[in-house]
C-alpha cells in the first residue's frame, strides 16, 4: 500500500498551531493529499493553476476530500491558507487513487 501524505506532512507546521485553528485548512490537517503543486524550487511546466483568487499562493495541495488547500504569502498579511473546491478533480476514495497511482507508474514508471 501507498503511504499517503496527510495537509499536516506538507504543510508548514505552524498551520497546526493555536494561531489558525479557526481556519478551514486547519479542519482538514487530517485529509490525504492526492497531488502537490507550484513548489518554487521546482518549476514544471504546463503546472495547474492555483484555482483561488487569492493571488500569492506559490504552493498548493488536492484533497482526497475534493478541496484544494494553497499556501498564501501575502507580503502585507503574511501567511494564510485558502481552501477551494477543487475543480480539477472529482471527489475520489484513497482506493480509487491508488488504482490511478497504481496505472501512471505501470505507464509511465516512477513519477
């Protein structure tokens, strides 16, 4: 079996911290992430966009649950953490995920 990544294994742990426990991101610390984007030391071209209006997220998460979770770094606010519905993908099982896992990397190989 796959070892998924949880919002709380990719995140900066100070989501986790009494300072956003208000927010919807810290209610989904627990979700399993399905796909990375926008980490600015690695570039790849053709990345989705981030699918907020927020406009300083340069990393960004899809849940298994059918939201995205994006790391804004707002240079007047600081950091905050958007959560979206996410319109790139449906709302899948962990099962169903690791089937998809499972055929890129019999497709593709190692991603």
């Amino acid at each position: 079996m796959i070892k998924r990544k949880k919002l709380r294994d990719v995140m900066p742990f100070e989501l986790s911290t009494s300072e956003y426990d208000d927010t919807k991101a810290y209610a989904m610390l627990d979700e399993y992430v399905i796909a990375e984007h926008g980490c600015p030391f690695d570039q790849i071209e053709n990345e989705l966009p981030w699918p907020g209006t927020h406009k300083n997220v340069y990393y960004w998460v899809e849940l298994v649950n059918g939201f995205a979770v994006g790391w804004n770094e707002n240079p007047a606010r600081g950091w905050s953490f958007p959560v979206v519905k996410n319109p790139y993908h449906a709302n899948m099982s962990i099962e169903e995920w690791e089937k998809l896992d499972n055929y890129y990397k019999e497709k593709y190989g190692k991603l």
